[in-house]
C-alpha cells in the first residue's frame, strides 16, 4: 500500500472508515468478526482508521480501541468530539475542560494514550473556533492528541482555525457524485497544507454499482434518508454510473475502484476512507490504490463528468429524521 502525507501524518493512501461496524448502515457483523476484519484491514496494508465518539455512543470506538491495540503503534487513529454550547461555556478554559472531557472519555474507550487526528465533528456555530483551537492547541502540548482537524468546514471556518492552531486535516463528505467542495475548500487545504479526507468516498456505496432502483433498508441504515437512494433519483443517476462502468471494463477494474482512483488522481494529499463490513469489499476499495487513471483518462472523465446532473444528495437533515422513523 502506498502512503501518503496529510499535514505531518503519514498513512496508507486509503484508509478505512470504521462507522459501519456498530451503526447506520443496518446490521453488521458480530464484534469479533468486525474486530477481525479490521485487523485483516492492516494486513492488507491499511494504517488509516477512523471512528468517532458519536458512532453507536461510544460503541465504535471500544470495539476500534481493542481491535487496534495490538498494532497500536503502527497505524495512525482518528476520531471525533462533538460539544454543545450551553451556559456554562464562556471562556476559552471551559471550552478546554470540556473537550478535555471528551478526550478523556475517548482515550479510554480507545484504549490508548494519545489520539494521533481529532476532529471536531461539526463546526459549532455558536462557538468561535479561534476557542476550539485554541483549546486543541493546549491538548497538543499535553500530548493526548497529536493533530486536529474539522468536519464540513468551510474555507473561512477552516483558515481562522489554523491561524490559532495549525490544522493538519479536513474530513469532509467527497465523492464523484459529491463535489461541493472543490471550488473554495480543497484549494484552501492545498494552499496551507492541510490534509483533505473524504468520507462517503462511494457516496454510501451507491458508486459500487451494486444498488438498485428495487434496493431497500432497514433499521438506521442512513440510506433511508438520503435522497440520492430514493427510487426516481437512481434511475436519474444511471449515466453516472454507466459511465464509470465503461470506464471500470476498460482498466479491468470495478466501479467503486475507479471512484476512488478518480479522488486518488485530484491531489496527493486526499485519503479517501471508504467504510466496508466484508472482506472482499475491503480488498476491493484498498486494491484500488493500485488503480491508475492517465492524465489523459482523467481528463475523458472530467469532460464527461460535466455533462451529468447529479440527483439528490445527502445531509444532516435528513439523516436527523431517521430517528422519526
């Protein structure tokens, strides 16, 4: 597996997002099966893991902690840390003490010592993040994280921050179906050497090619609710797709490698961490670090690109009324 640099942190070239094992994409596998597979996942060549406090409450970052911890010292883990605002922050030595708290709690559950990326989850709106910033910066000094970074930030968010405390990634939802942060955010990571690390790389698995307009969910499989996966708008979405399938019979590859060697191709300093829950998945998605798009392909996809409309999409909000149903 190729490694590639965001910010000072170097990791295998596509990493492995570990939501999926506890939560929303319905049932997964038994805990020793996903602790195994992620474990499979390093052999395989991947040092790039991903978890955050809020999957499954905490639930995820157990089972990533002791799964991890064997090989604890030869991959890089991130996680991530949500804070409300409420009364009792109004200070930046609040802030502080209560991230601290949620690194704490994450240390233990990790079962480690340092957090090597943590992100805030979500910007807060109602929290400058000069104050976020500044609080990570304290925590780097004490050495329980080693770099931060934020999630769906924007360009403007994303520079005031790093002028308190330089950040070091930006993980943000990117994909070929994705794109909205092309024109101001990827530039701006490019131009202060900020790492960018997309999550839902094949779009909730729609760029696999392996979903249906007769495909159905259960549970708090978030598919539910994103309305890319609703009936009219996959059949909307079929020239994307047959136009990755040529593309994939062409390089003798599938069409969930060639949406993530398209990300590979953009810039050398994405790391894509495609989540999956079987074996032969995740030695497809890591096999497509193999894949190799010429300029010249590159630039066919990119002009083909621009003659598809994407249907529907995915937020917050509507994964928020999962819980409603």
């Amino acid at each position: 597996m190729k490694k590639r640099l965001i910010g000072d942190l170097e990791v295998s070239s596509i990493g492995l997002g570990c939501m999926g094992f506890s939560h929303g994409y319905g049932s997964g596998p038994d805990r020793n099966e996903s602790i195994r597979l992620i474990r499979q996942s390093y052999d395989l060549g991947c040092t790039f893991f991903d978890t955050a406090e809020g999957y499954a409450n905490g639930a995820n970052e157990e089972l990533v902690g002791e799964a991890l911890k064997p090989i604890r010292n030869q991959i890089t883990l991130a996680t991530k840390f949500r804070i409300a605002k409420d009364s009792a922050i109004n200070s930046k030595e609040t802030t502080l003490q209560q991230i601290r708290t949620h690194v704490e709690a994450s240390l233990k559950r990790l079962k480690t010592d340092h957090i090597d990326l943590y992100y805030q989850h979500r910007v807060n709106k109602d929290i400058p993040v000069e104050e976020i910033a500044f609080s990570i910066g304290e925590l780097i000094k004490e050495g329980k994280i080693l770099a931060w970074g934020q999630s769906q930030a924007t360009e403007e968010e994303i520079r005031r921050a790093h002028a308190v405390t330089p950040l070091t990634a930006i993980q943000s939802e990117y994909s070929i179906m994705e794109r909205m942060f092309e024109k101001e955010v990827i530039p701006a990571c490019e131009e202060l050497g900020i790492g960018f690390v997309p999550f839902s790389p094949l779009a909730s698995g729609f760029l696999s090619g392996k979903i249906s307009k007769d495909t159905t969910y259960e549970g708090d499989d978030v598919r539910r609710v994103i309305t890319r996966f609703d009936r009219d708008n996959i059949i909307s979405n079929q020239p994307l797709l047959e136009l990755i399938n040529r593309i994939a019979e062409s390089k003798q590859a599938t069409p969930a490698q060639i949406s993530l060697a398209w990300m590979l191709h953009k810039k050398e300093f994405i790391v894509p961490i495609p989540g999956s829950r079987k074996l032969d998945r995740i030695q497809e998605n890591l096999g497509a670090a193999e894949v190799k798009l010429s300029e010249e392909e590159f630039i066919q996809v990119e002009a083909e690109l621009e003659k598809i409309t994407i249907h529907g999409n995915r937020t917050d909000e509507d994964i928020a009324k999962l819980k409603e149903l």
